[in-house]
C-alpha cells in the first residue's frame, strides 16, 4: 500500500520537470500523471476503507468481550449469593479468559486505530497532491505552449536570416544592376542622341551653304549679263 505514498511524492517532487524533459508530448504525459495519481487514489481509498472496516470490527468484538467479563463478574456474584462457590469459581476462571482475550483486542484495537488514523492521513495528503498537480498542469501546459511558441518563431526567424533575408538581398542587389544598366543605356542614348543632331545640324548647315553660294552665284551671272 506505501508504494503508492512513496510513487506519489516521487512524481510530485522536481523529478517531475525531468520527466517532462524526456516527454514527446508534456501535456499528455501531464494528463496520464494526473490519471494515474487518480487511480492510486482511489486503490487506495479501498484500502483505507477496509483498514476502517477491520478497526470498526476488532471495536465491536472488544466492547463484546468487555461486555461478557462484566457479565461473567456479575454471574460470580449471583454464584456465591446463592450459595454456589463451585460454579462462582468456574465463572471467574472463564472470566480471566476473557479478560486475557479482552486485552489482547484491546491492543489489537488500538494498533488498527492508529493505523486507520495514519492511512487517513496519508490519503488527504496524496489527495491534496492531486490538486497540487492539476493546478501545476494548467501552468505547466501553458508554459510548454509558450515555449514551442517561442522556438517555432526562432526558426523562423533563423530561415530568415539564412534564406530569406539574402534572397531578399540578392533580389534587391539585382534591381539595383538593373537600375545602373538602365541609367547607362539613357547615358548612352544621350551621348548618341547628341552625336546624331550634330551630325544632321552640319548637314543641314552644308546644305543652307551650298544653297547660298548658289544664289550668290546666279546674282553674279545677272550682273554680268547687264
């Protein structure tokens, strides 16, 4: 029966936390503790029962026998009253037997009392475990809730920082290429974009020349002819 005291305390002692440790899943391992301190309980609330109903029996057979030697004392007396030593003698040797039985269930008693009164004892104490680790589960489950929480977050904040974050940088580092090149093709659309209106301005400029020297030209023959 002390094995369920001793398995009791040892789950509700800090050993708990490494069991927890060792746990896949710690809200279940917490639900199964709480079940099976449960089932301790109750074994051993029969046991305590018994315990209860072996001290009330041995009370009963005590006051019994209590009752027989002074029932056995009162016979003596009405014997030598009547006259009858004999049978007076025979009643007292019958009630030192019983008187002898009398003691050793009032040991027996006491030693079942005090028994009883310790297992009572010892079943408020594992009950008020029980209610120690339910109270404790709900904390426990949060925490360990919390605690994947937190991890689930740290992983991903590390893919980040391993993956994302350069992806994200490479990404950037290309657009900001992209940006260059296209800067570049608009420098260079301007270089060529001037080169080529110069080239037109100089031709048109030759044009307007050799128009001129035409005019200048034709004004010099109709002089010439007057």
């Amino acid at each position: 029966m002390f094995r369920f005291f001793s398995r009791v305390r040892t789950i509700v002692s800090s050993e708990l936390n490494s069991l927890l440790n060792k746990a896949e899943d710690p809200g279940k391992m917490l639900d199964q503790f709480i079940a099976d301190m449960k089932r301790d309980i109750s074994e051993v609330e029969a046991a305590v029962a018994k315990q209860i109903a072996s001290e009330k029996l041995l009370k009963k057979q005590l006051d019994d026998s209590v009752e027989a030697v002074t029932k056995r004392e009162e016979q003596a007396v009405v014997a030598l009253e009547s006259g009858d030593e004999d049978l007076a003698r025979r009643v007292l040797e019958d009630k030192n037997k019983q008187q002898s039985h009398t003691s050793s269930l009032q040991v027996s008693h006491e030693e079942a009392l005090k028994l009883s009164e310790e297992l009572k004892i010892k079943l408020r104490e594992m009950k008020d475990e029980l209610q120690e680790m339910i109270m404790k589960k709900d904390s426990l489950k949060a925490r360990n809730e919390s605690a994947k929480a937190r991890a689930k977050v740290n992983r991903s904040l590390s893919g980040l920082d391993s993956g994302a974050k350069s992806g994200f940088e490479r990404m950037e580092e290309k657009v900001m290429r992209s940006e260059a090149e296209a800067e570049s093709s608009e420098e260079l659309r301007s270089v060529n974009k001037t080169l080529d209106d110069d080239l037109a301005a100089l031709t048109n400029k030759s044009a307007v020349d050799s128009e001129l020297e035409a005019l200048k030209a034709k004004i010099n023959a109709k002089k010439t002819a007057e």
